[in-house]
C-alpha cells in the first residue's frame, strides 16, 4: 500500500510539470484503401487549396499523406493504415461515414474557415457534395454564418465564414468538433492532459483552446442529436472518419505523466516510431480520451513547429 502511494506521489509530482503542447499537429483520417486515400487527398486540394506538406526524416512515413492549408499550421494526415503504424485495418471492420447512419462519439465534423463561403459552397454543391442540415448553426456561434456539407465518404465538413481573418491564406482550419458524453469529464482530460484553456462555455458545450487551435467539445443534445442514436466508439470497427488528433511537444515526457497521474488510459507508452524497421525522429505516445478518442502525444527530432509545404520543382 505504501508503495503504491509512493508511486501515485511521484506521478502526481512529475503531472504538475506537464506542459501544453507546441500544437494541434494533425487531424488524421483513416481510410478504407489507398483509393480512398487519394480521393480524400484530392477533395481539401481541390476545394480547399490544400498543399502536400514536407517530411525532413530520411524515414518518412510514405504511407501517408500530410495537407495543410496555411503553411507550417495545423497538418491533415490521410492513410488507410492504423494512426502512424505500418498495420492495415481489414476491410470487414470497416464502417464508412456514407454507411453509418449514426454520429459516434468523437471528431463529429471538420470545420474550415474562409472569408466567404459562396465560391467554395458553389463548387462543392456543382461537383454533387450536399446539406447535411438545412438549418444550421454552430452551438457556440449561432450568430456566425457557416453550413455542414458531405465531403468524401460522406465525412462532415463544416465552412465557417470568417471575413475579419488576417491571413494571406484562403482557408484554414477553424475548430475540431467533438461529440462527448459527459461534458465535465472531458473538460478535465483535456485540461490535465494537454493544458487545455476555456474560452467559452453555453449550455452542454464548451470551447477550448489547445495551443492555437480550437476544440469544440458538445454533448449529444447541444448538437441536436438523440444521445441514444449516438455510437460508442469501437476500435474492432473502425470508422472511415477522424480516428486520432495528434498534438506536437518538446517533449512529451510531463504530458504522459500527466495521463498517467490521472489514470486515463494509456494505449502506447512513449516509444520511437519504427517504420521499415528502422527508427524514424517520432516518439509518440497514445492516451485514449474518456470517450475512447485516440490522443497522440508526439515529440519529433528538430521539429517545433508545424510541417512547411513541399517545394514545386
């Protein structure tokens, strides 16, 4: 028993040292196959101006894609592979967003921001995408304007217009939306874990702040959803959807320890990455949020920053 609380006290100790992350390094996809991989790529390149972004490792991870928007922000990883490892995820246990009638609990939709929505809305609506609500509002900006389209296999996309951005980038990412069950016990994780800040709070939901980013988190009813029809999440079936959110540090070290302090589950220690068996510059760790979202705590060699665009020969 002393022991055990000996070891709580040295958690507890190294969690007041967690650190926030550098930031919100990528949003990944898992996909069904690599067709559907590069036609998840083609859709943010053509309708969002999306750039391939730049791996500096002599081991880069080639069975994924890196986009971004504005240079050096926030990355979207694409791959039909489990989150950064070299496992393929058989077809049986897929579940396309096209073929799940129902939201689950975890990233519910993308939003992209722009400075006006009509040109991009034009073309999404001509290429055959469509509505996903007639009537819609985002749960902590009502006021906003912004619509949620059906993007590839059906993956909500959500365009917020935000003409005041000073920015020379046509689009960026606006905010993560997730679903969660209990809105307090995610505030929590979020805050121990990844130092997360409150910005704003309304009725069954609650913007954070993780680095730069927005993360919206929203129980079932504040985004008119019957919480019974909402999945839990499954990892036997894996959802072509936002599977992971991966956040960028220094080191990860505090972060970890943090989880661990506070008895969230820890689904990979911190470990190198291993890719054609040999080492690449990730260390990465795995936490799962209270609602089974995968959270990965990642530390690069000589990065601190988010990935540059690939340079056009």
């Amino acid at each position: 028993m002393k022991i055990k609380l000996i070891i709580s006290i040295l958690f507890l100790t190294f969690a007041s040292f967690a650190q926030k992350p550098i930031m919100l390094d990528n949003i990944h996809y898992s996909v069904v196959d690599s067709t559907a991989q590069e036609n998840a790529a083609l859709f943010f390149k053509t309708f969002f101006r999306a750039k391939p972004t730049f791996e500096t490792s002599d081991n880069p991870l080639t069975f994924m894609d890196f986009l971004a928007f504005p240079t050096q922000e926030t990355s979207i990883s694409i791959s039909y592979t489990n989150c950064f490892e070299k496992k393929t995820i058989k077809k049986e246990n897929i579940v396309t967003a096209s073929t799940s009638i129902l939201a689950t609990y975890g990233v519910h939709w993308l939003a992209i921001n722009t400075k006006n929505i009509k040109k991009t809305l034009k073309s999404l609506l001509k290429q055959g995408y469509s509505f996903v609500f007639e009537d819609f509002s985002l749960p902590n900006e009502p006021e906003i304007n912004a619509v949620a389209i059906y993007g590839f296999e059906n993956n909500i996309i959500v365009l917020v217009e935000r003409p005041q951005l000073k920015t020379k980038a046509y689009y960026g990412i606006d905010h993560v939306q997730l679903i969660v069950k209990n809105l307090e016990e995610n505030v929590k994780f979020y805050q121990d874990v990844l130092g997360a800040e409150l910005m704003d709070k309304r009725d069954r939901s609650i913007v954070l702040k993780i680095g730069s980013q927005k993360i919206v988190l929203s129980e079932p009813e504040a985004l008119g959803l019957v919480r019974e029809q909402v999945w839990a999440r499954d990892t036997n079936n894996q959802v072509s959807h936002i599977d992971c959110l991966g956040f960028l540090y220094d080191e990860i070290e505090p972060a970890y320890y943090a989880a661990k302090a506070n008895f969230y589950p820890i689904i990979k220690e911190p470990q190198v990455l291993y890719f054609n068996k040999k080492p690449t510059p990730y260390t990465i760790c795995k936490v799962l949020s209270p609602d089974h979202l995968e959270i990965d705590l990642i530390q690069e060699e000589g990065r601190t920053y988010g990935r540059t665009y690939v340079k056009s020969k």
